[in-house]
C-alpha cells in the first residue's frame, strides 16, 4: 500500500527533516506513528498524502512509483486517501454537512446520491441535528467528528490521522479510536500518528513506528512485537 | 446544507470593488468604441459624398466666354450617363457661400467662377465625366471634398486614438481580473490546499475562483452597458437636435449590436485571463 525506500525530505535549503526512511504499511493494516513533537511526524505524513515531494529516495502509493507519476494523476491518488488533520482544516464558510461533502463533490458525485451519503456519516459520527451548524459553532470534538466523516466519505482505501486525539478529552479519544477501528474491520489500512502511549496498546495487531530527529528508531527491522502492538521500522 | 448547486467553495455574499472598476472600465471602452463607430460612419458618410460628387468651375475671366462654356458644360454634363443631377449655383447661393470672406462687396463686381455642382450615380465613374468635359477649354473639374482632405485625415486620426483608447480599456479590465485572481489565490490560500489535499484538479479549483470572477466582471461589464447606452443615446440625440452633420446619424443596428457585444467579449477576455493564471499558479502546488 504505501512503500518508502531511503527517503528524505528537506524544506528549501535547510538541513533533513526526514532521514533514510524505509518502510511499508501492509494493505489493511492498523498503524501508529509516534514520536516526540519535532520528530517529523507531519511531514511524513506530508509525505504519504502527498502534500508535498521527497527531496531523495523512492515513494510508492497504491503500487505507483511518485517519481514517475504525472502530476496530473496526483488527484486520484489524493481522493484514495483520507485525512483526518490535526487541526481539522475544516472549511469555516461551509456548514458540517458542506464540509462533509467536500470529496464528494470534487469526486463530481450527483447532488442526490450526496445528500445520502452525507445524511448517513453524520448520523455515524452522532451530528445530525448539527448539520446546518459552521465549524467555529462546533465544540472540538465536533469538529474532529465532522473532519473524520469528510476523511472517510469516499470510502478512502488509505486513512491517515495527525493527531487525532490531540484536542478532545479521553473519552472522546476512545470513540475516536472505537471509529478508526471500524473502519479498519471495513478494510481500510489506518495510520495514526500521534505521541498519546495510552493509544498504542488499544488496537490488537497494530504496528509501530517510531520517529526520533527525523529518522526511525528500528532501522533495518521490519516488525517489532509488543504487548499487542506490533512494531516496524 | 445545500443541496442544489455544488458549492466547494464559500461563495461571497457581497461582490466587493471588482464590479465597480469592471463598470468604469467598460464604460471608458464602450464610450471609446462608440466614438470609433460614429467617427467611422462620419469617415464613410464623407468619403461617399465627396467621391460622388464633382465641383465643376467655369473659370473664363471674360464673363461672355464663362458663360457660354457654363452652358456647354451643363449640356454635356445632363446627357452624360451616371449624372444625377446638375445644379448651377446661382448668385444667391454663391454670395452665401463667399460673402462672408468680400467684406459686402457686391460679387457682380468680382470675376467669380461659375460653379456647377454635379452628383453622380453609385457607379458613375468621375473620371468620365471629367475627360467629357476636357473638350470645354476654361472648365475645371475638381472633387467636392478636395479641400476635406485634412478633415478626413484628423477623422481617421481620432477614429484610432479612440481604437486605442477602448484596447486599453479592455486590457485594463483584464489586468483588473488577472489581479483579483491572484488577489483571490492568496486569500483563499489555506482552503485551496484544504481542497488541493481533499483531490481537487487544478481545473477544479482554477474554475471555482474563474466563475466567482467572471459573474463579477459580468455585472460589472452589464452596468457598465447600461450607462454606456444611456449616455450614447443621449448625446446621439443631443447631435441630431442640433443637426450636427456627420455625427447627426449615428451608427446603426449594427453598431448597438457590436457594442453589446463587447462586454461578452470583455468577460470571455477576463475569465480566460484569470483562468491561465490560476493554472499557473496552481501548477506550483505539488
């Protein structure tokens, strides 16, 4: 699903914010990224929903070399992945509903088929009758819910996460989880990057990796076991 | 919740400045065009009268000898094909015509020529007529407009400074847009990445902010067709009021029909300048 052979990434002329990264996320796995804050975190998550080019080594994404990708064909591989950001990014002029919409519409699905789709995620994530509300009348919880709803919409075959706990309380954060969890039973393949150690251990057969100053912890290895967490890097 | 029209991105509830300066700008080009359709029409009106119209002079300074080739002149002249009509001025019309510049002196007193003026048909050939009135020693033949030369010229002259004027017009309308786009691109920065990220196309997104642009250059382009019009019609009638000769008569259908349709062709200009640069802005995303 998503394969990086020595990769680096470096912003300008500055130095590495990323190292020889090698590593790959198995299709339909559950995957947690962690670190401390500066690690690079982000950026490698820049990096796998294409936010942004590696400035060295060799990305693949669904099976596709990005080096030899026209950049005309990025959006469909964009559409494949949904995003859950840290900050939720959500659109402030558009309702929860609108926001929800979003890959809909860019995907150029009929305004009816929409309204379904949309109608159902938001009784998923428990925000119907907040559906005519804008993000800044949302509580964060919210917020995350309707960020969520719009990350997974399309069915997306690649869910990435940034954090996602990182704003709502502890039982929010297990609905959260309890969410990812179903999602990845759907089939998706899930990566969570987050510095919360309490989510490691709640996903049975998930896999680690760990960042440190931009490169991961276990170089060489390509699983690690703990209890109930299996480790890569 | 919408469910009607797609709506990727907010759309603005007031349209701010850009309407206003579109207004002004298609105002200054139609205003400017118009003046180029009339000054042509006045180009056209003055070359079909003096190309149809020949001055002939009798030029004899023996009054006797003036006369008689007067009326030779006139013979020949109504006999020959394509000749309209012949019409002798007679003392009255010359003294209107030079009294002005003899200071009230009698004109029986001075050896003016006798002047004959003769329009001709569509096809009549001037040339023609002239080499038939050869034959008559003391005439002279001479265009109508020989002496409308200068204003046919300064005519043409302001015909193309008022071109000039409505391509600037135009080009300034679509620097006007091509800036807003840019201006828009930078507002919208975070929510098109928000939507860059989400799978949107550059043509998506390029398309999202053209439409928003195009309805406001329409508006404006609209109002200013409406004033444009308005302030046409009323110096056009101001111009027949006062009979103001090659300007009394305007520029026909065809003239208010391409001057309507310039504000199409100014938004078309616009929507196509703002969509090249969003592309090539938006091609800089990764």
């Amino acid at each position: 699903m998503v394969q990086f052979e020595n990769v680096g990434l470096r912003y300008g002329t500055g130095g590495e914010i990323l190292s020889n990264l090698s590593f790959s996320l198995e299709r339909g796995s559950f995957n947690f990224l962690t670190g401390p804050s500066g690690a690079g975190k982000t950026s490698l998550i820049n990096l796998i929903t294409l936010a942004c080019r590696p400035s060295r080594g060799i990305i693949r994404l669904f099976d596709e070399d990005l080096a030899d990708l026209p950049r005309a064909r990025l959006p469909d591989l964009r559409r494949r992945i949904g995003v859950v950001y840290q900050d939720f990014r959500l659109v402030p002029q558009l309702s929860a509903f609108d926001n929800i919409a979003l890959p809909l519409r860019i995907a150029g699905m009929a305004n009816e088929e929409i309204g379904a789709r949309v109608t159902e995620l938001l009784d998923w994530v428990g925000l119907t009758s907040r559906a005519n509300a804008y993000p800044e009348t949302l509580s964060g919880g919210e917020q995350q819910r309707v960020a969520i709803a719009r990350a997974v919409i399309t069915r997306p075959e690649l869910i990435v996460a940034d954090e996602p706990t990182g704003n709502v309380d502890p039982d929010m954060a297990r609905r959260l989880l309890r969410l990812l969890e179903g999602l990845h039973r759907g089939g998706a393949t899930i990566l969570v990057a987050t510095h919360d150690i309490h989510l490691l251990g709640r996903i049975d057969h998930s896999a680690l990796m760990r960042l440190t100053r931009g490169t991961l912890d276990f170089p060489g290895s390509t699983l690690h076991h703990m209890p109930g967490v299996a480790v890569r890097g | 919740m919408s469910k009607g029209t797609p709506a990727l991105l907010p759309q603005r509830r007031r349209p701010g400045a850009l309407p206003w300066l579109i207004a002004a700008t298609s105002l200054l080009m139609l205003l400017a065009a118009a003046a180029a359709l009339a000054l042509n029409g006045a180009a056209r009106q003055l070359s079909a009268t003096t190309a149809r119209t020949l001055l002939v002079q009798a030029v004899d300074a023996d009054r006797t000898r003036r006369e008689t080739a007067a009326e030779d002149a006139q013979g020949l002249l109504l006999r020959a094909p394509g000749v309209v009509s012949v019409h002798r001025l007679d003392d009255r019309e010359v003294e209107r015509l030079i009294g002005p510049y003899i200071n009230g002196m009698a004109i029986s007193d001075l050896p003016l020529p006798i002047l004959i003026d003769v329009k001709l048909d569509t096809g009549a050939d001037p040339a023609r007529v002239r080499a038939l009135l050869a034959r008559i020693p003391s005439i002279e033949v001479a265009p109508a407009g020989a002496g409308l030369g200068p204003l046919a010229e300064l005519i043409a002259t302001l015909r193309r400074v008022a071109l000039g004027i409505a391509a600037l017009a135009a080009g300034a309308t679509g620097l006007v847009a091509l800036l807003t786009a840019r201006a828009a691109l930078a507002q919208q920065g975070a929510i098109i990445t928000i939507l860059h990220g989400l799978g949107a196309t550059d043509r998506q997104l390029a398309r999202l902010i053209t439409i928003r642009i195009a309805r406001d250059v329409a508006i404006g382009a609209a109002t200013g067709l409406v004033v444009a019009f308005l302030a046409i019609h009323f110096i056009g009638h101001q111009a027949s009021a006062i009979g103001a000769g090659l300007m009394a008569h305007g520029f026909g259908a065809e003239g208010w029909l391409l001057l309507a349709l310039l504000p199409l062709g100014l938004i078309v200009l616009a929507a196509g300048a703002t969509h090249l640069t969003l592309l090539a802005s938006l091609r800089r995303l990764p």
